[in-house]
C-alpha cells in the first residue's frame, strides 16, 4: 500500500482486497533463520503458482479439501505443521 501513497494514488475512506498477486504476502525476510532453505524454495513455488492463478485459493470447505490434497501431494513443507 505504501507504493500507493508514493506514487500519489492514495484514496482513504476505501477498501482494497490485497494478496499474494499485489505483493502484500510473501515470505518473511528473517525466515531463513528458522526455515529450511528447501522449504522456503516450496513455499516461493506455491506463491508463484497462487499469484499466476494455476492454484486456486480455497473459497470453502470443499474447495479447502481439494486445494490440501493437492499441496500433500505436491509439496513436503505441508507435513511440518
């Protein structure tokens, strides 16, 4: 938001939905400090993969259910948690 007030485009009083797409989620800097490098790298794949839209975010339980099958399969960071 802060490239908003910047750039002079800043309007109050607004709503904005901001997500992995807009930049306003991403991995934490000091990560790597308690984080695995390899699953860091799994993690920037799905963000890729959720900001080019080819993994939808999950809307409802059905939808969840999908979207974690999906991750268990693909993606060994899931088990950690």
């Amino acid at each position: 938001m802060v490239y908003l007030l910047e750039d002079g485009q800043w309007q109050g009083g607004t709503n904005r939905n901001v997500g992995v797409r807009e930049g306003a989620i991403d991995i934490a800097s000091t990560s790597s400090k308690h984080i695995p490098q390899s699953i860091i790298e799994e993690v920037k794949i799905l963000i890729v993969q959720v900001a080019d839209e080819l993994v939808p975010v999950p809307e409802n339980e059905e939808e969840y259910n999908s979207y974690y099958k999906y991750i268990t399969k693909t993606f060994t960071f899931v088990y950690l948690f």
